[in-house]
C-alpha cells in the first residue's frame, strides 16, 4: 500500500494597508504640523488608484506578488506618484514601516536610513517602477 504525503505550503496573505489608512496616517502628519497642507480629495482619489494597482492584478498576474515588493511598491508609487501636495516621503515612510509591520517582514538599510532611501527613490530616473521594485525589495530584504 503507498502512501501519498501532500505538503500544503502554507504562503503569507498580504496585509494591506487600505488607502483610508495611508490617508489617516497624511492626516496624523497634518494634525501634528509635519505637513503643511490638508487632505485633498484628489489625493484621497489617486491614494485609491494607486493603493488598488499595487494589490490588483492584470490578465491574470499579479504586478507584485511577493510581500516584500508590495511593501516597497507602497514606499515607491507614494513617493513618485506624489499623490499629496505635501509630505509624500513622510507619508510613504511611514506606510511602509507599517507595511513592514503588519506582514512580519524587516528591512535592512544597511548603512542607510529609510529617509536617505526615500530621497533615493525621489531621484531615480528609470522608467520602469517594477524593474525598480523588484532590485530595491532584493536590497532591502535579501541581504
């Protein structure tokens, strides 16, 4: 008689953070003066698009499917897309630890900090955010 073992990997859900959060933290910063203007409703709208293309999926495959490459397309796309009229990095940085958090995953800055990345990704010019993603989730969390 044989036996057959089935091995079920147990794969992560991702925890998202909902763009109602990543408007509530905009607004904490706001409240607490780190960012000098309000909450618009375009910003609430493009934080809703650009909240649903990370998590979404297109014909059928997901654009980010590892977790460490949602969290670093919530720091990217809050940064580059700057869906605020203020405060984008803050904003970003702090989704993204909270990204971290919620899905038990540490980056390691090595001898950077997280603001020194967030002005790193301001900066870079490519064209392509998945190619981006993809090398900065490696940095992060493959050392």
């Amino acid at each position: 008689m044989s036996h057959c073992v089935i091995m079920i990997s147990a794969k992560k859900i991702f925890q998202l953070v909902p763009s109602k959060n990543v408007c509530q933290i905009y607004e904490l910063l706001h409240r607490g003066n780190f960012v000098s203007f309000p909450l618009t409703n375009e910003g609430r709208q493009r934080v809703d698009a650009l909240v649903s293309n990370i998590n979404g999926a297109y014909f059928g495959k997901v654009a980010y499917p590892s977790l460490e490459e949602k969290a670093v397309a919530y720091l990217y796309f809050l940064i580059k897309d700057h869906p605020f009229i203020d405060g984008n990095k803050r904003t970003a940085s702090i989704t993204f630890e909270v990204v971290c958090e919620l899905n038990g995953i540490q980056p390691d800055y090595g001898d950077f900090g997280l603001d020194a990345l967030a002005i790193f990704i301001e900066k870079i010019k490519e064209k392509d955010p998945r190619t981006v993603i993809l090398v900065l989730s490696e940095m992060l969390f493959n050392s």
